[in-house]
C-alpha cells in the first residue's frame, strides 16, 4: 500500500512538474493576445530591450504590449537603454500631433556607433536611428545587415 501511495505521489508531481514547465516555456517562447479587448499577456522573463521611446522594457512582449493602445514604439536595440541619449527625428511641442508627415517626433536614440546597414544603402549609426529613418521615409527601411553598408 505505502509503495502504491508513493507511486501515486510521484506520477503527480511528475504531471504537475511537466504541466508547470510546458506553460513556462509557452509564456517564454510566445505571447497570448486575447484580441476581444486587446490584452497581452507577456512572460516574466527578463531579456531587455530599449524602445524608441528611450525607456528599458523587461522583454519584448512588454514593449509590444505598450503598442497596443496606438503607440508609436518599435524596439531601437536589445539591451537596457542607455542614459546618454539624443532626439532625432523632428522637434515637437507639447501642442502639436506626436505624428509629422508620419513620422514620430522626438524618438530618443543613443549616440553609440553600432553601424546597420539599411535597405536603402546608406549605413546608420545604430538600430536606432534607422528605426527613426524607416518612420520617417516614404518607402520602408528596414535592417539589412549588422555593420557599415558595402558600397
């Protein structure tokens, strides 16, 4: 009996331990976005990165999640924001659209040189300052790859 009952005690916990691991990984892997009423849930994990608004997110999930309201904010870089920022895109005040010609205003990006080459062939100084670039340009641009452009 008291084997029996141990048994039983480990293929529980062994189902609960699986149970408790396949929703860890789910919530690590993905996010759910219940799209009724536009919820995210994200995971608690802690992999940083840094907005276009010049705040640290703890995942990207949580910098997604901020978007849903209609936000204008993509990821600049991976990694917790720096404090050495600039503005670059065009100058706004408090009064005005956050939106010119479509392009986000006061997006605060570092001034570390951590060269990507866009889509368009110019070399920016880091993923930043091309996400500034690809709000404000007619056509898209988009990371081509890490490094100064080739030509």
């Amino acid at each position: 009996m008291r084997l029996e009952l141990a048994f039983l005690n480990t293929a529980v916990l062994s189902v609960v331990f699986a149970l408790c691991v396949l929703s860890h990984e789910r919530g690590v892997h993905g996010s759910e976005i219940n799209q009724k009423n536009s919820h995210i849930v994200c995971p608690l994990n802690y992999r940083p990165v840094c907005g276009t608004d010049g705040k640290t997110y703890s995942n990207q999930c949580m910098l997604d999640a901020k978007t849903v309201d209609g936000s204008v904010i993509s990821k600049a870089y991976d990694g917790e924001c720096k404090l050495n920022q600039k503005e670059y895109g065009p100058h706004c005040t408090p009064d005005e659209n956050p939106i010119v010609c479509g392009c986000p205003c006061g997006i605060r990006c570092t001034d570390a040189y951590v060269p990507v080459c866009g889509t368009d062939g110019k070399t920016y100084a880091n993923e930043c300052q091309l996400a500034v670039a690809n709000a404000c340009a007619e056509i898209p641009v988009h990371k081509c790859y890490d490094g100064e452009c080739r030509s």
